[in-house]
C-alpha cells in the first residue's frame, strides 16, 4: 500500500481541514442552526471561503486545566474542559469561578454568567441536537447542581440546571464522547453499564428522558490503548445522519474486528461492513498501543478525517491526519495521510 505524505492544505484541495496540535485553541468548529432548517438534519459550517489564522482576542481567556469540547447553539458558544475559571479579556476581567463547563457570547466574547451549571467532576464532551433545543454534557461528573446526574445529563440551555424529565442512572465510568440527532444521544466512553443496561462503550439513549435502546447493541471489546484502556475517543453523525463515525481504542465493535475506526447505520442500527486495515498492519510496529484522538465528517459526507499522538513520529497511524472515503467495504484504503510531527488532538472540516 502506498501512501502520500502531504501537507493538510494540499491534501484537502477541495476543503479545508483545521487541526490542533499540542496548543490548544478555542476556535468555534462548528454551529448549530435554529429554525426550520436544522430539522433536516446535522447542520453544516456554510463556510464559503477559507477560515481566517488569525485567532480573534476578545474570546475569554482560561487560566487553568484543558478543553476538551466545544459546541455552538445560535450565538452561544460551550466550552468542556478541565478548567475551573476563566476570565473576559475585554470588559470586566476579573476571574470568574466556574468549573468544568462553561458558555460565552460568539460575536462579543463575554462570558454568559446566567449559564452555572456546577458538576462535582470533570466534564469530556459537550453536544447539543441539530435543532438546538436541547443540550447534554458527559464525563466523569456523579452530581449537577447537587442532583445525582451519573456522567451524562441534559442540562438547561439557559442556565445550565439539570433537566428533571431526562432520568439517568448509574452509568459505571466515564463518557469521553457524544453525539446526538433531534431523538437520540449516542454515548461512547469507558464503562459497561449504562442506565441499568450491560453495554460496553458505546449506547443509544432517548434524547428526552435518557432510556437507553436496546436495539442499539454495538459493544466494544479489547482494549487497546494505553494500558489497555477500552474506550470511544469521538463519536461523529454524516450530515444526513445515516452513519455514526465511532474512533475508538477497541479491537471489535459487535465482536467484529474494527481496529481504530467503525461505522454503524443508524437506520438498521448494525455495524456497516466498512473496514480499514491500517491499524491491523501498523499497531504492531507502534508497540500494539492504539493512540488514536479525534475525528471529524465532511461537510458533503464524502470523507473523514482521524488524528492520532502520543506515539512518537511514526506515521501513518501516529502523529499524523488520516482521511478515509465513506463509501466502502472491507479493506478500505486511506485517501492521504498527512504527517504532522507531532501529537494531533482534534480536527474540524469546513466546506
């Protein structure tokens, strides 16, 4: 198999593909539309030229821990992470204690201080539905507001409170990833139990009151990462929400060998014959450890892009961004492989 190394910007002539590397940058990857239109399905970046480098300054700026997700709903940008305060850079600067997750005003870049959602622990992944009436959090969190909300809770978009009408139980670790139609919230992270169900890594969840779907049944299996951790590092709908983009850790998704990335029909709820063997060929040559990061769909759902770190300048399974075609069966060949040098922590394709 021959690969191209390239840089992203030659690689994606017909898009353009954003990645972070070991600097993490708060830049706003995608929106979601209100009104009629965000109905359809997952919204687009409606980006008609390239987007600018330059980083705006009037974004709040954060102190302490990481950020880990950001979701967009109309003008109010979300921001997970490990973080505990953060401060406006215009304005009133004076530090404003919050924790875990926070919001902040797009166009002006102040801090929205009727958003005080307080999580007794730390907070992975954000994601609202494509008709932006209803946001979800999940991480490691066992508490919202002192309700027992155990690592996933929709919460009020206006001040972050947890919703009463969608029941949690105990999930039994933690959630690194979400995704989420106008009905359903997909859940990947690390645990086995979700809501009362056995499910390992990867569950389906009403997106109204949390009951989860059985016929959702696509566990994952052998751990992979380091030490052996099994879990989902992103989870990503097409546009037209017919497939979920799972990037994991795992050696199977239901018992059937998906190495690094899967996809699964979210009509038929099976997983698709999709298979790329790239992780199968090179894992051993990086000491067997899947050090996969992130991932992202393009705007025309014609392709994906995974990142990968942590594992050295090996490409090109590590410290690289890989793009693979949807479309495909068994054995499905990357596009191009674009070798960073360096850690890769998340991606984001506009148009």
């Amino acid at each position: 198999m021959k690969l191209k190394q390239q840089s992203v910007a030659v690689a994606a002539s017909l898009a353009t593909v954003i990645v972070a590397v070991p600097l993490v940058l708060v830049l706003p990857a995608k929106a979601v539309q209100i009104g009629p239109a965000a109905l359809l399905a997952q919204p687009k970046p409606q980006h008609t030229s390239l987007v600018p480098s330059v980083p705006r300054t009037n974004t709040p700026r954060i102190a302490n821990g990481e950020i880990w997700d950001i979701e967009v709903v109309g003008s109010r940008v979300f921001i997970a992470g490990s973080f505990t305060s953060l401060a406006n850079t215009t304005g009133n600067t004076a530090t404003f204690s919050q924790r875990y997750l926070a919001a902040y005003d797009i166009n002006t870049g102040l801090i929205d201080r009727t958003f005080r959602p307080t999580f007794n622990d730390g907070v992975q992944a954000v994601e609202a539905t494509p008709d932006g009436t209803k946001l979800f959090a999940g991480g490691t969190f066992n508490t919202v507001n002192g309700s027992a909300r155990s690592k996933v809770a929709r919460l009020s978009l206006t001040t972050g409170a947890p919703v009463s009408a969608f029941t949690f139980g105990t999930t039994n670790n933690a959630v690194s990833a979400l995704a989420a139609t106008n009905t359903t919230v997909y859940v990947g992270g690390r645990f086995t139990r979700i809501n009362g169900v056995n499910l390992t890594g990867l569950a389906a969840v009403s997106a109204t009151d949390g009951d989860v779907d059985t016929g959702f049944d696509n566990q994952l299996a052998g751990g992979l990462g380091v030490g052996g951790i099994l879990t989902v590092k992103q989870l990503k709908l097409t546009h037209d929400d017919s497939k979920l983009l799972v990037v994991h850790t795992g050696r199977k998704i239901d018992e059937q060998e998906r190495q690094g990335v899967g996809l699964i029909d979210t009509a038929t709820k099976q997983l698709l014959p999709w298979r790329t063997r790239l992780w199968d060929q090179y894992l051993p040559v990086v000491g067997g450890i899947q050090r996969i990061y992130a991932g992202d769909i393009a705007p025309n759902d014609e392709y994906f892009v995974v990142t990968s770190g942590s594992g050295g300048d090996r490409p090109p399974i590590s410290d690289t961004a890989i793009a693979f075609p949807i479309a495909g069966n068994d054995f499905v060949e990357p596009l191009w492989v674009s070798r960073c040098f360096d850690s890769v922590y998340s991606v984001a394709i506009t148009e």
